[in-house]
C-alpha cells in the first residue's frame, strides 16, 4: 500500500530566503506526482506535476525534482515571499485503483 | 479550458438534516470525479470516486452516500447528518491518472 510523507510538518522562514520541502513516497511504481497548494478555507491549487519519465518541473520560483528510486521529490521555492504562505502537499495516483494518495501537507509561514 | 465548480460555499446544517452538495465539470469530458473531506487540522480523506456514469466506489463507511447521474456531474448526500459529518468537503477531478483538479470546496458544520 502506497504511504506518502512529508517533511517537515511545518516551517517559519524570513522573506527571501530559498527553502526544501520534501516528499517520499513508499512504492516507486509512480506514474507521476503532483505538488499542490493550499490556502487557508480553500480548495488545492496544482502547482507543478512531474511524470515518471521527468526529473525536474520548474514554474517561475518553484521547481520539484523527482526520485523514483529512492522514493523522494522535493519543492524549491526560490527568493520566498509573505504570499507564498500556505500548506503545500504532495500527492501520487494510486499502483491500483483510482484513489490518489496524497501527503499530510507542510504548513509554511513566510514572515516579512 | 477546465473548469470545476462546487456549491454550495458554505452550509450550516442540524443534526439529522439531509444534505446534498452538488460538483460539476466544464471542458471535460468522461474525467474521474473524487469527492473528499477535510476535517479541521486534518489530512485529505477520501469519500467516493466514480470513473463513469452511475458507478460510484466508497472508499470509507459513512453516513454519506454519492451519485454521478450525468458525465460531469457528481453529488454528495446524507439521509441524516451527524455532527462529525462537520469538514471541508472538495470535489476533483482527473483524467484517468493524470493531474488532479479541485473545486473551491464547501465547509459543513453540522450543529
């Protein structure tokens, strides 16, 4: 059964700085995974989707790299800023089935 | 292009009311819908998905019930409500396993 995790749970940086927010996952049999974005009251915002033949997406500020092998992606996000406040989560479909599997999120709070 | 839409926004519902909440699709056709609940500090559950018309699988025993009576068109539904049907309720859909789309989602309180 496919387990996705993220690290860490929560992160308070000051404005400007890059930071890493990681996923890994239990069952590398991936077709792609997906990085969202979640604004406090609101639905998920897809921010960048790596198929399984990629190693990097970039969009802007953001870019997610993909390890198949050792079952981990990562988020940078570049020069942070205040609005980039929010959970980010990562989520891949499932190796059966139609239900995607998704991590518990990374809260980020971006202080000016 | 896509788009996904949800309502009601918010709803404020008593114990043992019917609930029905309502998701539908534009620029699609045949996608995955997904229903899921988010509960206060809480992960992502998911409720039902439905890969066609009328076929509806439930991933958790509830109170809840869902249905798919047209192609972009899924509902969430309760008979009775209970209180910890209170959440974040959000609807999605993908085409077969590909990228994932939300809804703006719905919050329920149940009182």
């Amino acid at each position: 059964k496919q387990e996705v995790t993220q690290i860490p749970a929560a992160l308070s940086v000051p404005e400007g700085e890059n930071l890493v927010l990681n996923c890994s996952f239990t069952d590398s049999a991936i077709y792609n995974l997906q990085w969202f974005r979640q604004d406090p009251g609101k639905g998920l915002t897809s921010l960048l989707l790596i198929q399984s033949s990629q190693r990097e997406q970039t969009s802007g500020r953001l870019n997610a790299s993909l390890d198949k092998s050792s079952g981990r992606s990562t988020l940078y996000i570049a020069a942070s800023q205040p609005g980039d406040s929010a959970t980010y989560l990562c989520a891949v479909p499932p190796s059966y089935g139609q239900n995607f599997v998704f991590g518990p999120g990374t809260r980020l709070s971006v202080l000016p | 292009s896509q788009t996904i839409h949800q309502w009601p926004a918010t709803l404020v519902q008593p114990v043992g009311s019917p609930l029905s909440l309502e998701c539908t699709v534009e620029g699609t056709s045949n996608p995955n819908l997904y229903w899921y609940r988010q509960a206060a500090g809480r992960g992502l559950q998911l409720l039902f998905y439905s890969v066609g018309i009328g076929q509806i699988s439930s991933e958790v025993p509830q109170n809840l019930s869902a249905s798919r009576p047209q192609d972009r068109q899924f509902i969430l539904s309760s008979k009775k409500l209970l209180l910890s049907d209170s959440g974040f309720y959000l609807c999605a859909w993908s085409v077969r396993l590909s990228e994932q789309f939300f809804g703006p989602g719905t919050r329920l309180t149940v009182l």
